[in-house]
C-alpha cells in the first residue's frame, strides 16, 4: 500500500513493552520514569490482530522493538504467533542484546529471522556510562549467539553525537568489519525538538524514502515517529487505527513532545 505521497509503506514496527534493562542516556532518563499499567500494554493476541490486518493491507515486514523487546515475559511465543501469519516476508528484532545470549536460538527455532543489536561503544568503562551500568560482554555474547543460530544479517545499531562518540563509532565500525556484520549508525534523536538525521548504513530519518507505521506498546499507530498523531486499536479496531495512521502519514517529519523514545520503540 502506498501512502498519499506515494511511499509504499511495507515496515511495521511493533513495541512490545516500554521496559528496558539498561537507561541508556539518549533514550531514557536515569530515574523517575513513568512506566504503562500492566493493563495498558497491548495483548498477544491484539498484537497479533494487529499484525494480520496490516499484513491484509500490504504490510509485510514486522520488528519487534521495546523498550527492550527480550524483557517481555513470554517473548517467543509472541515470535511464533507473528511468524505463523500468512505474508509475512521479514521477520526482525531490535534488541539490546543483554539477554540474547540465551534467547537467540530459540527465538530463530519459531521463525525470527534476523536482529539489529544495540552496540554504542566497545569500551567497557565507556559502554556503562552511555547505558548507565550496562556489560558489553553481555551483549557481545548476544552477538555471537545470534550467530550461532543463524540469524542473518546481524546489524549493529551505534548512536552517535558528534565528536564525544567518534572514538566509540570507530571502533564499532572496525569490530563489525572484522566481524563481518553489518552497522549503522544513527544521529543521536530528540523528539520534542525535532533533531533527527539521515542513518548512515540505513534508511532511518530519510523521510522521502520512510515506508514504516508504528504501534505502540500500549496500542496506538504511529504515522511518524516524529508526530504527536496517534490512532488507538483498543477504539478503531486494528484495520481502522492502520488506515487512519497511513492517510495521516506526514511528509517529513516534525516533532512528538507527548512521548518518549522508549514509550515508542526503536
């Protein structure tokens, strides 16, 4: 399906919760968060009726963001159900990797295809000061499960701000090419003040080539990232919230001051 600027629009996105084990600076603040009510976040089963209506409209690329989607209880199953589903050609996650180390095979064993993994800085001191505590051997032992079980490509996802993260970006960047994998490299966002930039390595922020919606852990489609717009499921139905979200598609981006990154997912 194409929206009214003529993007085909093929990529849905699809946060499974707003929890995250790491506060990473640039997405989340280091306290006094204000996290959904269990009973806000969206089921497996309306996820998944989700999934079929956009499939029906001609959606056929779905990733699971979060948040961090690996701390969802239940996480595979979910995996299973999405990748069952007729038309389905793509198959993602977006993770940061900590858990990965032991959900990697199974979650390929129900029909994930590949991941796209958080990777900042391969410094050790410098890793937990962008993540706020987090291990990066962690998340390098989630690389090579992801490996070991066969989910190709791996990507790695490194944010960066200029000149402070150029040593970490290097280095990220030798390690993927010894590694043989696959990175990109995202300007670091702000929603409110609607500062993003064209990902290098990807497509992320090039709006004339955007072909994504979103869904919100808590069941509203996003058009754009960077919009305040927003249609819930829970009071549009799956195929109505989608269609509401596609006609009102901008044509670039603008700014979201009613939510934050990890409210949203990746």
């Amino acid at each position: 399906m194409n929206d009214r600027f003529g993007r085909p629009i093929t990529s849905l996105r699809i946060s499974v919760t707003d929890r995250c084990n790491l506060r990473c600076t640039y997405c989340m603040p280091a306290h006094g968060v204000t996290l959904l009510r269990h009973e806000d976040i969206l089921r497996f089963e309306e996820i998944v009726e989700v999934a079929r209506a956009a499939l029906d409209l001609g959606i056929n690329r779905l990733r699971l963001t979060g948040g961090e989607p690996l701390v969802r209880r239940g996480i595979v199953e979910l995996v299973r159900q999405l990748a069952a589903l007729p038309g389905v050609a793509d198959l993602a996650l977006t993770t940061n990797g900590l858990l990965l180390d032991r959900l990697a095979e199974p979650l390929a064993a129900v029909g994930l295809q590949r991941v796209n993994i958080s990777l900042d800085a391969l410094n050790p001191d410098r890793f937990a000061a962008i993540t706020r505590g987090g291990d990066v051997r962690a998340v390098l032992a989630g690389i090579a499960a992801a490996r070991r079980a066969g989910l190709h490509p791996i990507k790695l996802n490194c944010v960066t701000n200029g000149t402070a993260s150029a040593a970490d970006a290097a280095a990220v960047k030798a390690f993927a090419e010894r590694e043989g994998l696959e990175v990109r490299f995202i300007p670091q966002m702000n929603l409110a003040a609607g500062t993003f930039g064209v990902v290098e390595g990807g497509h992320g922020g090039d709006c004339a080539r955007c072909n994504r919606l979103r869904l919100t852990a808590d069941g509203h489609v996003k058009p754009c990232l960077f919009s305040n717009l927003r249609f819930s499921v829970r009071i549009l139905g799956p195929r109505g919230a989608l269609e509401r979200a596609l006609d009102a598609k901008p044509a670039n981006g603008s700014v979201c001051s009613n939510q934050l990154m990890h409210s949203i997912g990746g």
